[in-house]
C-alpha cells in the first residue's frame, strides 16, 4: 500500500480550511480570537471545543482532544491517517491519484473489526436494494413503496431494500469472504444452538440505518403482510457499531440541510423523515422507535440551537408530542410543534396533499411548546364543567409560570383571561405563586456551597508554577514568531526544564531547519508522538497577549534558568528532610530545615527582583 507523499498530504492540509470541515459535525461561533462549540467527543453544555483559524488547529478544553485537521477526521470517525487526508480531500473535492484512493487505505480504520462489521453492512444493503430493484423476490415490496409515493430515485437515495423469505444472505456474505465470527458478531444473524447463523430478516422492507458520518452500521424491516405474532418494525441488535441510543435516522444525509435551514424536524418514523425529503424537505430526522435519549440530544445541539416536533395528528403522536417536549425542556435548544390535523400522520398528508403542499405545510403549521401545552391540557377536559375549567387554568398558569421572559408570561395570561372571561390579576397572583414554588425548589436542587465559589466547572484547568508558565509562554512566542525564535536561538547555554518542552524545542529545531515559516498544523504531523501532540495544543491554545519583545524573552529565559534550580534544590532538601526524620537523626534535621528557609528566602528576593 503506497503511502501519501508529505507533499501531497501538505497539499491538501494548505487548501483545507479546519474550520469548514469541523463546521460540518459541530456548530461553531466566533468569540474572540476562536470558534467555539459543543465537543464531538464527549457530552457537555457549555462549549469547551475551539478551533482557531489562523493556525488550523482544534482543542477541547475539556477533554483535552486537540489537533490538526486530519487529527479531527481520525479521531471523530476512526480511522487512520491516510484515511483521514483520503476524506478530507474528497470533502474539498480534491483529487487524488488512484494509488491512493485504493480499498487498502480507503478501509484503513484504526479498529479492523468495525471496519470489517461496516464493510459487511454496505454489501448487505446492495444485496437488499439488488432484490428490491431487480428481482421477482422484491416486486411486491417495490409495488408496495410505489403505492406509498416513493419514487425509484428516492429509493436509490436512501437505499431501501428487500430482504426475501428464502434466506441467503449468510452464503450471499461467506461467498464475499467474511468470516463466520465476524457474521455472528453482526448483529445480520440469528443463531441457532449447533452454531448455525439464519438470517434475522426476511419478507420485510429494508431501511438501511447509517451513523452520523455515513457509514451503514444497521438495518430496520417492516413486515410486507403482519401477522399478529410478528413486530411491525425489527431493528438490528446492539452490536460494536450500532448503538441506537446514539443512533438518528437520515442524520448523516440531512446534516447540510440542518446547517443552511438552522433547524432540524423531529419525525416519528422513518417514512415521515422519507417523504419530506421527497417533498424537498431535507432536513428531517427520527430516533430509533424510541424516546429521544440524551446522547441524540447532544448530538442534535451540537450543530443546531433549534429543534422542530412533527409527529402524528392522533393522540399516541400528541401524547409522544408532550413526552419530547417534556425530554427537550431541559436543554438549551429553541423549541417548536408542528401541528398535523388530527389523525394525519406526516406521510399521509404528503399522498394527500402532494409534495408541494406539504413543503408549505412544513413552514405554515409551526407553534410555540406552549400554545402546544395549552392545546394538549384541553384533551378529554370539559372546560363547560368548573371544575375542569379550574384544573385546566392551573395546569395551564403552571407551564406559563415556567416561561422566562415577564412579556412572554403576560401574552399568554392575557390569552387566557380573554378565552375564560377572568381577571387578569387573579391570574397573574396564581402564576406568581408558581413562580415562586419553582424558586424555591430550585434553589432546594442547587448544592450548598456556604458562600463559596462553584468550581466544579473548572476541575480541568491546570494551575502552573512561575517557572511553568515562563516555559509555556516562552514556547507559544517562539512559534508564533520566528524573530523571537531566533533571538533564542542566540541564548547559548539555555535548557528548557520540563522534559516536554525541551523534546518539543529539539523537535522543533529539526522542523526549522526544513521550513521557511512555522505552520503549527504541519508541525502537528512532523511530531507523530500522540501525547506530545496534545502537549503542543495546549500551548499553542495558551491566552497570550499578541505583542512580543526580547525583553519579555529575556525575562522568561532568567525565571528558567534561575528559578529551576531553587525549585529543584529545595525539592531534593526536602526529601532529605524526611529521610532524616525516618532516621531520627535531630542535628540533620534542623541543619535541613535551615537550608530550605535558606533557599526559600532566596527564590522570594528573585520574584521580588
């Protein structure tokens, strides 16, 4: 397998812009110097994960992750680094010589049993589409999609497919190579006690399910002719790639659409999602048969601040309507329902209508989660009867009690005093009072801190000694100038302490030597060491004032040089300090104790100079 030349590689990573591609998995913002946004890699609510432009580089102050572009890439999708350059170059429409677009490195991943479990799925999803398509087995299957208004293109696109009754996707797949552990392994078989693999679908439409770069990781059926003891929809088994609670159908293919739109619309069922898409309505997705999870969540507020309901018009999608609302409150997306007529699921309204319409349909029926709530609250109530009347108000004063904004509050009371023919005041009395309960159990949540400052948040952030920070700050100058780089140069006898930064002040040296100007993406590659990468970021991201001088490297070279060996000398005393107390030795012990007050009063009169 040839690998890609520096050149090449260096090619590539100069007409790349990192923050393109990130932009494409994470939502970023400016602030400052950086973009800034919820990490990839781990869950969080405040943004921690920056990128910054001027040096294409990425770092995640929370979990420490941090690189250049092509780090990003083999680190979000696992795979490898001619992987990664091979993706990047394909996402900037580059092209690249065939040598090194080959399969072996195009299924480089880091881990070769997922690779192998993918591989295996995106056959088994042309297996599918082959019998869907072109074949007697399928017909019934494609007539029935037709029937349901799905065109050939759109079933191209989403590679739907049939999986038939004679079951032979375990000789279809041993005939590609695969192994019989990798097939048990995939989640495709169902395994009978002497070890044999049957097929887990058969007679049942197939959806191909992919995760969030793309890659087929499993499958959904649906019966063709239900009979009672069969589910309407199988999905694939947990399995190393397929993870439901991480899992949104159309996610990958609608991640565009959601950036341009700057909304997404949560669908009930994968049908739902597939007729919009049809209708132009691209940026639509669905969870996996189940409740929204945490992990989806953050996977939506990482690209969106804005999320839309749109689920069935009968009250199992109102109730469903309610429970999402009720997940989603608790984050810091922007809400939104849009309203179906009653018992008209999204897929229907589309055969009824036609496309067009429903693409309006889309953009006219939204509402707020309130004038939801307020609609929901009314469901089997009798608000002719009092006391439905007064239970239905106070549910009501207590959703609008948990609206932030007082002017939001007041149209909504408002609203309800005119509907109910009742003073405003009581109204506005009765919320207040529910405002007040929230208060109170809200600060009865919050954990007593006896006037202390929470510094939960801030439990990753290292604190430095003198000498640390002369280091660190003296490195980020002599990357980010090459005057100042220079200028070091010409300090004979210098020595970096930390054992890091004088490997990375040697390395550097052999990268200066090949290279006009310091490229900090580059230079992340020239490293190769994965924890001196990280060490590097971390300095690179350090918060520094722009402008240098030599009298700052000046000041910066003496704390290193005079510093560090106080620091080490009283160190070393104080070990010697407590081996002689071990020993009992008292003389030893006060001629110690004198030398560390000696030294000590010593490093005091240098930070004073």
């Amino acid at each position: 397998m040839p690998m890609i030349p520096e050149d090449v590689v260096e090619d590539i990573r100069s007409k790349t812009n990192i923050a393109d591609v990130i932009n494409q998995f994470v939502s970023l913002s400016k602030s400052g110097n950086n973009l800034f946004g919820l990490c990839p890699f781990h869950e969080e609510n405040t943004p921690s994960f920056s990128v910054n432009e001027q040096k294409q580089i990425f770092h995640c102050f929370s979990c420490g992750r941090g690189g250049n572009v092509f780090k990003f890439i083999m680190e979000f999708e696992n795979v490898s680094f001619p992987q990664a350059v091979i993706k990047v170059a394909d996402m900037q429409g580059i092209k690249l010589p065939a040598q090194y677009t080959n399969a072996d490195n195009s299924k480089s991943h880091v881990n070769p049993v997922e690779s192998k479990l993918i591989d295996m799925h995106e056959q088994t999803a042309e297996l599918y589409n082959h019998f869907l398509m072109n074949t007697d087995y399928g017909q019934h299957a494609l007539d029935y999609l037709h029937k349901r208004g799905l065109t050939d293109d759109t079933i191209k696109f989403y590679k739907l497919g049939f999986a038939p009754s004679n079951r032979i996707l375990s000789t279809f797949l041993k005939n590609k190579g695969f192994d019989y552990q990798s097939m048990r392994k995939s989640g495709l078989f169902l395994e009978s006690d002497d070890g044999e693999l049957r097929d887990r679908f058969f007679n049942r439409i197939m959806y191909p399910i992919k995760n969030e770069v793309g890659s087929i990781v499993g499958f959904s059926g649906r019966v063709l002719d239900k009979s009672e003891s069969q589910a309407k929809y199988l999905n694939s088994p947990e399995t190393e790639i397929f993870n439901k609670r991480k899992i949104l159908f159309n996610f990958s293919d609608a991640k565009n659409a959601i950036r341009k739109e700057k909304t997404v619309i949560l669908f009930e069922g994968f049908m739902d999602v597939i007729s919009a898409y049809q209708s132009g309505v691209e940026n639509g997705i669905a969870s996996m048969g189940t409740s929204l999870t945490r992990e989806q969540v953050h996977t939506i507020n990482r690209i969106t601040k804005k999320l839309y309901v749109c689920y069935d018009g009968d009250a199992p999608g109102q109730n469903a309507i309610n429970r999402a609302l009720s997940l989603l409150g608790n984050t810091k997306l922007e809400l939104g329902v849009i309203q179906m007529p009653k018992g008209v699921d999204p897929d229907e309204y589309r055969k009824q209508n036609g496309e067009e319409k429903f693409a309006e349909y889309m953009k006219s029926a939204l509402e707020s989660p309130l004038s939801f709530k307020m609609r929901y609250l009314k469901l089997n109530r009798n608000l002719d009867n009092e006391n439905d009347q007064l239970t239905y108000i106070n549910d009501v004063l207590k959703e609008i009690a948990k609206l932030p904004q007082p002017l939001e509050r007041d149209i909504y009371v408002n609203q309800l005093a005119e509907q109910f023919n009742v003073s405003k005041l009581d109204l506005t009395n009765q919320m207040n009072k529910f405002i007040q309960r929230d208060d109170v159990r809200k600060q009865s949540e919050e954990p007593h801190d006896s006037g202390q400052t929470n510094v939960s948040s801030f439990n990753n952030v290292k604190s430095y000694s003198k000498v640390e920070i002369a280091e660190r700050n003296l490195f980020h100058r002599i990357l980010d100038s090459k005057e100042m780089w220079n200028y070091l140069m010409t300090k004979d006898n210098f020595a970096f302490v930390d054992d890091n930064y004088e490997l990375l002040y040697t390395l550097a040296q052999g990268y200066m030597k090949d290279h006009d100007e310091y490229n900090s993406a580059e230079f992340q590659d020239f490293i190769k060491d994965e924890k001196l990468q990280h060490f590097l970021i971390n300095i690179e991201m350090t918060q520094i004032s722009e402008h240098s001088s030599f009298e700052e490297i000046d000041d910066y070279v003496n704390i290193i040089m005079t510093e560090a060996p106080l620091d080490d000398q009283i160190k070393q005393k104080k070990a010697d300090l407590n081996e002689a107390k071990k020993l009992g030795d008292v003389d030893r012990q006060t001629k110690l104790a004198m030398d560390i007050i000696d030294l000590q009063r010593k490093k005091q009169l240098s930070n004073k100079a």
